[in-house]
C-alpha cells in the first residue's frame, strides 16, 4: 500500500562519514598495492579544514614501510623520506598511522559519485598529505580535482620513468634549489622550491603566503599547478636535515 500525502515517513539520517576511499590499486611508481584514502575534516593550522589525501601502502603500516624503505610505492625515491635521513616534515606515526588503522578496519567506504560527490563538490582537497600524488594513476586525481572547488597538490617524481607529465597540470614540482626549479619550469612546471631560512626569491617567485600573511592554504589556492612558483622555508622537526641531502645530491 502507498504511503499517504501528508503521512510522517522516517527519514534515516545521513551517516557521518569519516572518509572515502579514492584508489585501490597498484602504485603507479613501482606497481605495488596503495589506497588513496580522503578524510573530511581536519584540524591542520596551515591547510585549514581541507579534505585530506593520504596515499599509502595497503599490505604494510605506514611505520614500517618508512623504516623498510617500503615507502617508496608511495614516495618515489624522494631525497627527503625518512628512510633516506630525510627532511620529510610529516610524523608518519601520527595521522598517516591512524589513517592506515582506520582504513585496515573498514572505516572508509569506496567512494560512489552518486552518494558521495556531496561530500567534496562544496570542499577544497589537499592531494598527498602523506604520498605522493603520482603514484595513483592521474585519471583518478583529475576527476576529484573537477569535482571540488580547487586543490593543492605537491610531486617529488618529475624526473621518475613512470611520472605522468598530465601531472603538471595539477601539481606544483617539488625544487629543492633555484636550479632544480628553473630546470622544471622549463619543462611547463609551476614549482614549489624548499629554501634555507635567509635564501632570497628568484624574481618569478613568491614566499609561500602561510609564511608572509599568515594566509591558510584553504584560503590561498595558489598551489594548484597553475598559478604562481612559490619559495617555503624549510621546516618541521627534521629540518636540520636538508641542507645535508642538497649537498648529497649536489642540488
């Protein structure tokens, strides 16, 4: 029997979702498996409460990974990586563990556009909170990249043999020295170069505006690959080891 005009019909409240699962596959920089998992609210003071993207590995906790050199599915062979002494600023025991544990217990559905894209079409996402974009098929990124109100994201992989050069289009290319950053600016790249407290701007460039105003990424927007080359002092609590890996590989 219908239900009657008018009669109370109990509406199942949404759920409260704590995140989605973009990508479940193979690692496009060594074929190994990785998820790229979003979550829906943060509380980073530099971002603001952007969605957040982790990529990881989904066989191994990210912890171990960083300590086996694991991590390379989803970080390339990046000079900063924990496992290479790195300045990498993220604590991989903090939030990436706990997204790995969350996602390990089944928190995370697979994201489905027909009930999920409210979720994102109003929200600015973060790719590679922790991971490296590239290593989840380009195709993937572009799509939630359409589907929000803009993004930010970062590569280290430009000079690897699988990296989608489409990936320019979304991503600022990581330069860890003014002639790293004039090397890939010429490929079409809009750069995001770590400098020394003290360094000065190249003339193309701007400080990162967290630095200069105080201004939150979700606020900003600039790191969309497309808009300016911008220049961040280095920080976190690994900072000291930067200088040490330029030096290494002769930046």
């Amino acid at each position: 029997m219908s239900k009657l005009l008018g009669s109370k019909i109990k509406v199942k409240p949404a759920s409260k979702e704590l995140g989605f699962v973009l990508y479940e596959g193979n690692s496009v920089l060594d074929g190994k498996p990785i998820a790229a998992i979003a979550t829906l609210s943060s509380s980073n003071v530099k971002t603001g409460n952007m969605i957040q993207v982790w990529i990881i590995r989904t066989d191994i906790n990210p912890v171990e990974a960083s300590k086996l050199g694991e991590d390379i599915s989803i970080c390339g062979n990046c000079i900063h990586r924990h496992y290479n002494n790195g300045a990498c600023y993220v604590n991989i025991g903090q939030a990436p563990n706990a997204v790995y544990k969350s996602y390990v217990a089944g928190k995370y559905p697979k994201f489905d556009y027909q009930l999920h894209s409210g979720h994102i079409n109003h929200r600015k996402i973060r790719f590679g909170s922790y991971g490296d974009p590239a290593a989840v098929p380009f195709e993937v990124l572009e799509k939630f990249s359409k589907l929000s109100l803009g993004h930010t994201a970062y590569t280290h992989q430009i000079n690897h043999r699988n990296f989608d050069m489409r990936f320019l289009e979304l991503c600022m290319v990581s330069a860890d020295s003014p002639k790293q950053a004039k090397k890939f600016q010429s490929l079409g790249a809009k750069t995001f170069r770590v400098a020394m407290a003290g360094d000065s701007l190249d003339n193309d460039e701007i400080e990162c505006k967290s630095d200069s105003d105080n201004v939150q990424c979700i606020d900003c927007g600039l790191c969309d690959g497309k808009s300016k080359n911008i220049a961040i002092a280095v920080h976190g609590s690994r900072s000291k080891n930067f200088k040490t890996n330029l030096i290494a590989v002769g930046a």
